[in-house]
C-alpha cells in the first residue's frame, strides 16, 4: 500500500497553531514572549510557515509557487518588526503578490482538473 503524507498541510497546521497560540498568549495573558511582541513572534511564526511551504515547494519541482510562498514569507519578515509605514507597505505588497500569485495558479490548476475529470 502506498502511502503519502500531505507535508504542506502539515507544515501549515502546525505554523498556523503556532501562530496563533503566540497571538493569544499575547492577547490574553501577557504582551511580550521573553521580552519580544508576542504579537510580532507570531506574524514571524507565520512567515516562517511560509519559507517551510517555499522549500518543500522547491524540494517538490515547483519553483513557482517556491518563490511565490518564499516572496510571502519575506513579505511577512518586513512586516513582523515594522517600524515605519513604508517597511509596512512594502511587506504586505510582497504578501499580496505573492499570495495572489498563489491563488490565481491554484485556481487555474482545480478548474484545469475539473475539465478533465468532467
């Protein structure tokens, strides 16, 4: 029997867990993680999640969505310790195209795939 693990809906799980878990600790117990923005530990947890999704996308022969997820990933390192409007600005505009990037190829791939299968 051949059996497949889904490693990008792991590493996902588990970065958004993480994430969130950093984001209500800082919410509702206490500000800072070992004197860091709880808040900011989990925009970098989550950004982390996406370098893990670039890489497994690179290891898999997909170097699009490699550098779309790793274009994200960087986009939310500029983010997490923003201290200027324009560091801001430009870490979601590498969140959204890289995002959008992303959404539009799988969007294509699940239709692409339907008109095969129908």
């Amino acid at each position: 029997m051949d059996e497949t693990v889904d490693a990008q809906g792991t590493a996902i799980g588990v970065g958004t867990l993480l994430a969130l878990g950093l984001f209500a600790y800082g919410r509702y117990i206490n500000e800072t993680v070992l004197g860091l923005d709880a808040a900011s530990l989990a925009i970098g947890a989550f950004g982390a999640t996406f370098a893990a999704v670039s890489l497994l996308h690179g290891a898999y022969g997909r170097r699009d969505f490699a550098i779309a997820h790793g274009v994200a990933a960087l986009g939310l390192f500029l983010v997490a310790p923003a201290s200027s409007g324009e560091q801001t600005l430009g870490g979601y505009l590498l969140l959204v195209a890289g995002g959008a990037y992303i959404a539009v190829v799988t969007i294509r791939t699940r239709n692409a795939d339907r008109e095969v299968a129908g």
